[in-house]
C-alpha cells in the first residue's frame, strides 16, 4: 500500500511551524518539514521544538531553504504531498529595517520558489502565513480583508504583501488554490525570544529592565498560537480558490496590559525603560475574522489570561 499524502510544513522548526506540526502529527497525519535553522534565534531551541516530531515515525525533516529549488524538490520527493503549508520566512519587523535586501530575497523570492514547486509537484493548494502588518498605520478597526494594503511601512510588511500578490498570480496563470492567512501577533509556547510576550517574560525573570517603545499605550491582537493553528488546519482541509484571511483573536490587549498580567502571572514586578516608538512600528493591530468564521469555522477561543499562564508555564518548565 503507498504511503498517504503528506503536508509539507515550511519553517517546520519555529514557533508556529512545530505547533502545526505536531497538530497535524496527532490527527494521524503524514508529515514533512521544511527548515534551514536560520540563526535568527538559537538553532538548539528549535531542535528542542521538533524532538516530539522527530520521534514520531510520521514525520522527516529536510534541511534546507526555501530559496534552493533542490532542497524544495527533495522535500517534495519524499513521498506524495496533499498540500503545503508555506510558514518559512525572515521574520520581525525591526530587524527588517536593517536587513531590507535580506527580507525581500527570502521572503520574495523564497515564496516565489515555493509556489513554483508546488506547481511542478502537482501540488494543488498552498496555505501562506501573510502577516497583520499589510494593512500599515491606521487609527480605527478591526481590520478587514477588504481595506487598502498598499501603504506597508516597513520592509517586513512590504514582502508579506509581495508574497500575496506573487500568490494569487499563480492562483491566476496555473490554477493553484492559495489561502493567504494574514496572522496577528501570536504568543504562546515556544515563542520565539525577541517577540515583546517573551522578551518582557524572560527579562522580567532576570531581574532585567524591559524596553517599551513608546508609552505603552500600542495595541495588538495578542492571539494564541493554538488558536491560530485552528485556523491553518482549516485553511488546510478547506481550499477557497484564492482568499485573503485574518487569523486573530478579534480584540486588542495594550503593552501596559501585557506587562500587568505578566506582573500577575510571575509575581514580579517589572522594572520599565520607556524608548523612543521605532520606525515601521505600528499603533493597533485589530483583526476582524468574520471571513474566517464564516468561511473556515474559525473561532479563537483562548482568553488572553489563559494564553498567559500556558505560555508562563512552558517558560518555567523550561528552565
């Protein structure tokens, strides 16, 4: 009997990567994953991150870049492959501000090559982790798929968009189904450490100062990363032609609310060094995830304190 179609997960090793991975590792599904061990953050907390998947004998790891068209080939050669589901990226936008040829090259190009080899595979549908940050600086929301996303202000959200617009010219000229899957600021287990949720957590209990860049009155749609993870399986089994959705909890926590329930949660109090607000920094992510809803059967369900005591308690698990 031939092995059943597996899902390629690219940028398998990170903090969104590995959660699907293991999903999907638990719903009885074959799985191959996709990772170059970019140092952008430690190589041996990814490993640590994957070590329930590479136990399991449903799962094989590639290593490689999405930007090597025989690292792709390979790992589309291992066996047939249902769908991919395109999570590899340079991430941040601050560091993109300083590596702006770096981003456009693996997050352009890279995605470019993704598509194309699902084309060439056979492969028929493709779930691409777009970002909140393709819809700018903007005062009200919630954010919908339908506002303007042509003002991005950093390079970062610039190649997220590009990746979009690359996808549906694929969805266009070869009939490749792509949901772009616009996520909101994720935190959880296995975060990565320079998003703010882990930074504060971990400077908190060193005894460090924590940065907060401007007066910490900035809002995001703080969402848990099982909770978006409930929204990529879906993307995943529900192919939608071409569509553009957010992934979010559809409501906004502030930075001086993030630290407070930090505060809470550690029993320490935070020690905080106020920084000028950094360039292509935005006020408010907000996600309205009616299209999700309604087309998906998204529905976030992790209340923000209780996001935070799991994700408190992998960190002191952790050592």
């Amino acid at each position: 009997m031939s092995a059943p179609a597996a899902v390629l997960v690219t940028g398998a090793a990170g903090f969104i990567g590995s959660t699907l991975v293991d999903r999907l590792l638990g719903e009885g599904r074959r799985v191959v994953g996709l990772d170059s061990f970019d140092p952008f953050y430690p190589e041996a907390q990814k490993r640590r991150n994957l070590e329930k998947a590479v136990a399991s004998g449903a799962f094989h790891l590639v290593e490689g870049d999405i930007r090597d068209a025989d690292a792709l080939a390979a790992a589309l050669s291992a066996g047939p492959c249902a769908a991919i589901v395109h999570l590899a990226a340079l991430a941040g936008v601050r560091p993109s501000l300083e590596r702006p040829a770096d981003y456009a090259d693996v997050n352009v190009l890279g995605s470019t090559r993704v598509f194309d080899a699902a084309v060439r595979a056979g492969v028929p549908h493709v779930v691409f982790a777009s970002s909140s940050s393709v819809y700018g600086e903007r005062s009200e929301g919630p954010f919908r798929e339908t506002d303007p996303v042509e003002r991005p202000i950093s390079p970062y959200a610039a190649t997220k968009r590009s990746g979009e617009l690359v996808a549906h010219t694929f969805h266009h000229i070869h009939g490749l189904t792509v949901t772009c899957a616009r996520i909101f600021t994720a935190f959880g287990p296995r975060q990565r450490p320079d998003l703010a949720i882990r930074k504060f957590a971990d400077r908190m209990l060193e005894g460090q100062p924590i940065p907060v860049y401007g007066d910490g009155s900035a809002v995001r749609d703080f969402t848990y990363v099982d909770d978006l993870v409930d929204g990529l399986v879906a993307a995943l089994d529900r192919p939608l032609g071409f569509e553009l959705v957010n992934f979010g909890a559809g409501r906004t926590i502030s930075v001086r609310e993030v630290i407070a329930q930090l505060e809470s949660v550690l029993g320490v109090r935070a020690r905080v060094e106020h920084r000028p607000r950094q360039p292509g920094d935005v006020t408010r992510t907000w996600a309205d995830v009616s299209v999700a809803r309604e087309r998906l059967g998204y529905e976030p369900k992790t209340p923000f304190e209780e996001g935070i005591a799991r994700f408190t308690a992998w960190l002191r698990e952790r050592g």
